[in-house]
C-alpha cells in the first residue's frame, strides 16, 4: 500500500486506538461475519468492505505490525524495510484475494486470523499462528532440525497438522505465512509435541532489523486404530476365547502392513505383546516398538455347534475365575 493511500484501521474496524487485541479480533469478527461475500453473493460493495477488513485486521492483529503502524502512521510499511522482508510473492495480496480455495467459512476464518495455512491437498486446512509465543516443547522422538527451544522477541509459534500418514513417512508441506511462501520438509517420526524451528521466518523486529524464527508445534490427526503409549506405538488385537486358552497364530497390522504374530495360551485381556522394531520411527533411522494389546472379543451369535460345544465346556470346566474373591470381606 503506498503511502498515499493510508488507510485509518481503527476506523475501518470500529474501534478506538486504544482497543485491547481482544477487542479488535471481537469486530473483527462480527464485520468479516456480516461482510463475507458467501453471504453477500454478488454483492461488490460487500466484497470490498470485507477485502478492507481483512487488510486492517492483518496489520491490527499482528502486535509487531500494529506497533509499526501506530508508530509510522501512513509510512508504517517503509519504516526499517529491508532485506529481511524482500522474499514475497503476490499470491496472498488481500487485493487479489480468492475465496472460493476455502472449503467452508470456518477454514477461512482461520486462516485469515493466523494468516498461516498449508497446502497440497484441496482439503487441508488452515491453522492459526501465536505472534511472539515464547512457550517450548519436548521433542522427543523427533529426528535432526527438531528440538526444544527458547523463543525470543520476534519469534512466532504456529501449529501444523499431520495425518498418522505423513508423519510415519515424513512430508513436504507448503506454507503460506502472510504473503511469503514457505517450504517445509518434515521428516519421518513427528508425533504431537513435536516442534520444528525454521529459522528467520519469524516476525520482523523493527529495532534490531532481523526476523525471529517461526516454531511449528506438531499436532497429529488421530487414527482409528494406531495409538502411542510414551515412544511406543500401540494397537489394540482382539482374539476369540480359544485363541486365548489354546494359543494361537494371528495377523497383526502394523505401519508397514500385516505381520504373522504368535499368541501364547491362556494369554488374559489386557496384556501386550511386543514387536520389537515394528513401530514408529526414531532418531538415527531406528524403529520403535509395536505393542499388540490383547482383547479377548467374547462372539455375539453363534452356531448350534458352537453352542453345543461352549455348553459342554461350561458343564466340564474346572477352573473358577472369582475362586480368589470368596475370602473378599470389609
């Protein structure tokens, strides 16, 4: 925006200069709710109340730029430019905003309030960053490039989310954090917790003219079956009653694909079985453990020699499973 062309943000949101960031994201909220050209379809004038929003928002809910601006007035965007900041595309300009790449509103929303989204598949989401987040997080588990860190002035923290997929095989991601293009290549292993730091594509420090680093904390889609227990992945593996008595030999999921496992007999519910070198990745291109925990799955329906058999064990069976609560007294 050139200087010509200031533009007063506090006006354009309906509030004081004063304003707490919580009140600025509140109307923010409730013009980009009444603007978004979803509801106002064909409506220009809506369309370019909403693109005008969105721009003050972007400079208002930032508290580095917000800062600037407050400081510079119209000239706030020249003020300690630099090399830091020549790495932009057009692609995220407000002005030539596409609206219809969201899938649904709430996705824009996010976005537009972290100015930060990743890409690649049409259905990804966008999330949301914290400007000058100076919390750390373990990164166990995590291969080189990741660790826990102290963020410092100028530092920005940002979530990413992965697939159980994409973080067993490790992704290329794109990002986009305000109008700068980013690539990221996260590498086999990443579970939630996990923290990446890229350095200098943080926020602008206008007093010391460097970037921060940006922090991307790792958060992982659930899977219906894969679960972690610490560094182990754990799956739960149901068995029929006479797998369990007698023993048996199953097949077993595991990342890779299916195992042939042996169950031992009279094996109880509960307990796990290890496949060593079966699960998820760690430093150094090692594998953890896969547990296989065992679930005895008692049959719903079952045939009439089925029955027959079951009643002729019921009839003969000599062992009691509550024999050692007969002494059970308050």
């Amino acid at each position: 925006m050139a200087s010509t062309d200031f533009k007063d943000y506090y006006s354009i949101l309906g509030v004081s200069k004063t304003a707490s960031a919580e009140e600025i994201k509140k109307s923010f909220r409730k013009l980009a709710l009444k603007y978004h050209p979803d509801r106002n379809p064909g409506n220009k004038q809506a369309e370019a109340r909403f693109k005008e929003i969105s721009e003050a928002y972007e400079v208002l809910g930032d508290a580095e730029k917000r800062k600037k601006y407050d400081r510079f007035g119209q000239y706030w965007q020249k003020a300690g430019s630099g090399p830091a900041y020549s790495t932009r595309t057009s692609s995220a300009d407000s002005a030539n905003f596409d609206f219809g790449q969201y899938d649904n509103f709430e996705q824009f929303i996010n976005e537009l309030l972290g100015r930060f989204s990743t890409t690649g598949d049409p259905k990804s989401q966008s999330y949301g960053y914290t400007p000058g987040g100076q919390t750390a997080y373990s990164s166990s588990g995590f291969s080189e490039g990741f660790g826990a860190q102290t963020a410092t002035a100028g530092d920005r923290e940002a979530k990413i989310r992965l697939s159980f997929s994409e973080a067993y095989r490790g992704v290329q991601k794109i990002l986009y954090l305000g109008e700068e293009k980013i690539d990221v290549r996260i590498p086999a292993g990443a579970k939630s917790g996990s923290r990446l730091r890229l350095r200098g594509k943080g926020q602008y420090n206008p007093y010391n003219q460097q970037r921060g680093d940006l922090y991307l904390n790792v958060e992982l889609d659930s899977h219906p079956h894969f679960q972690f227990e610490g560094d182990n992945l754990v799956i739960e593996v149901p068995i029929a009653p006479d797998e369990a008595v007698l023993g048996a030999s199953i097949e077993v999921p595991t990342p890779d694909g299916i195992v042939t496992m042996k169950v031992p007999a009279g094996i109880r519910a509960g307990q796990s079985l290890r496949l060593r070198g079966k699960g998820w990745p760690i430093p150094q291109g090692k594998r953890g453990d896969l547990l296989a925990k065992i679930a005895i799955a008692i049959p719903q329906d079952v045939s009439a020699i089925e029955r027959e058999y079951y009643e002729k064990i019921h009839a003969n069976r000599t062992y009691n499973p509550r024999s050692h609560l007969k002494q059970v007294r308050l």
